[in-house]
C-alpha cells in the first residue's frame, strides 16, 4: 500500500494572487499616463506662478516710481 500525500489547499489569498499581481500591473500602466499629465498640469502652474509673481512684482515697482513722482511733483508745487 502507498500513501498519497496531497498537497495542501491553497488559502484563497495565495490562490487569488496571480489575478491581484495582473490587476495591479494593468491599474498602473492606466495610472501612468494620469500620472505624467498631472505633473506637467503642475509644472505649467508653478511656472504661472512664477510669472505672476514677476508681474505684481513690476506693477509695485511701477507703482512706486509713479508715487515717487507724484511726490517729487507736490514738494515742488509747495515751495
């Protein structure tokens, strides 16, 4: 008489884990593409940013010499 070892039953995770690892392989390259145009969508903001930073910071130097004139111009009408 010879006895049959059986291999033991895979428990429902191990036995669900090949279509996890496919799942998850397939969900990534979906969220690739997602990934890129997000970052682009946030470098295209940061330079934005940057730039109008630049412009408000024009318009306050703008706004300065023009006070500054406005000044210069009162001083003289007084005397």
């Amino acid at each position: 008489m010879t006895t049959k070892k059986t291999a033991p039953s895979p428990t429902p995770l191990e036995a669900t884990q090949p279509i996890m690892e496919w799942w998850a392989e397939q969900w990534m390259q979906g969220a690739k593409p997602m990934t890129r145009m997000q970052l682009a969508w946030m470098e295209n903001l940061s330079e934005i940013m940057q730039q109008e930073a630049r412009f408000l910071s024009a318009l306050a130097e703008s706004s300065q010499r023009i006070a500054k004139c406005y000044d210069t111009h009162q001083a003289t009408r007084r005397r």
